[in-house]
C-alpha cells in the first residue's frame, strides 16, 4: 500500500514538473517581452520609434528591453556609454563570477549555461529596444578591438564595484566561466 502511494506520488510529482516546465515555455514564447530572469517572447506593444537613435545616453544606466528580431526572443539588460557611444553588456562570468552570491551564484550558473543571446546576435545583430513603452531599432555590433573591450570592461567594473558598495569586486576571475562580451549599439533604419 505504501509503496503504491510513494509510486503515485512520484508520478504526480514528475507531472506536476513537467506541465510547469511547459508552462514556462509557452509563457517565453508568448510573452510581450521578457519574463525576468529569463528570455520572454518579441515585443507585441510599444510606440515605434522610426528615427535612428544617435544618443542613447536617456536610458544609460538602468535596465532596458531588448528583442533579437531574428530570433523573436527578447531579455532584460543594461548598456554603459563610452565616448558617447553605446554598449550593451553580456557577462560571461566576468562580473557575477567574481561575486559571493551563495545560493544566487548557483542559479547564476545556471542561467549562464543556457544563455546563447550573445552568439545569436553574431548571427543576426538587428534588435528593437524597447524603454519607456518605446521601441528603438539598433543593430548590435560586437567589439572586437582589444584597447576598446579593455576600457569598456574597466568602466564596467567600476559601475560593478558602486553598485555593490560596500563590497570589494574581487580580482578578475581565473576559471570559467570569465568572459565579457560588449556589443556596439549603431544606427539603423
């Protein structure tokens, strides 16, 4: 009898996973954006913007939308400005790796183990970002100018170390995952 209801339970539990693992799907796949921590689905309500944005410096420093048109996925995320041009960050480790979250590091983990957004913008760099309820179109560009990516991750690591004040920012990580990618925010009609 008891072996019964251990065996049922189990089988309910496992369904009970798996409808909330579908669940999750169909929610990224017809979200209006993302579902944050995760990827949610393309942007379905937003004003237009069809004027190319040459100063992105209204929305540096806080959080923005972003869709992958190629890909119809989208995610939260910030950009930092240098020389009054824009990059969007995608952090490989290179930030959080560095940081005792506890629990937090693991789920971190994770999330990094299935993040691809990076790679899909090498393949298809036009996106529509989207601040405010208003939807700019951008492509991505990726930095690929070592002097460039230097800088770029100092200013980072500095906005890093402000933000978690009064924690130290350790020193860069040595094992992966380590990597910091940073893509060109450039004009497009």
């Amino acid at each position: 009898m008891i072996v019964k209801f251990v065996k049922y339970s189990l089988c309910a539990l496992l369904a009970a996973c798996l409808l909330a693992i579908a669940y999750i799907f169909y929610l990224q796949n017809t979200s209006d954006g993302p579902i944050e921590p995760m990827q949610g689905g393309p942007f379905l309500t937003g004003e237009v913007i069809e004027t190319p944005v040459d100063d992105w410096s209204f929305a540096a420093g806080s959080t923005v939308e972003f869709e992958l048109e190629g890909f119809s996925t989208s995610r939260m995320a910030g950009y930092i400005m240098h020389e009054g041009e824009a990059y969007m960050t995608c952090d490989l480790g290179y930030i959080w790796n560095r940081l005792d979250f506890g629990a937090q590091k693991l789920i971190l983990r994770t999330l990094y183990t299935f993040k691809h957004w990076h790679t899909d913008a090498l393949e298809d760099g036009r996106v529509r970002i989207r601040h405010e309820g208003k939807i700019y179109k951008t492509n991505f560009v990726k930095v690929e100018d070592p002097e460039l990516n230097q800088q770029l991750r100092k200013i980072l690591e500095a906005q890093a170390k402000e933000y978690f004040l009064p924690m130290e920012l350790p020193p860069e990580p040595t094992s992966e995952p380590n990597d910091i990618w940073f893509f060109k925010m450039e004009p497009r009609t």
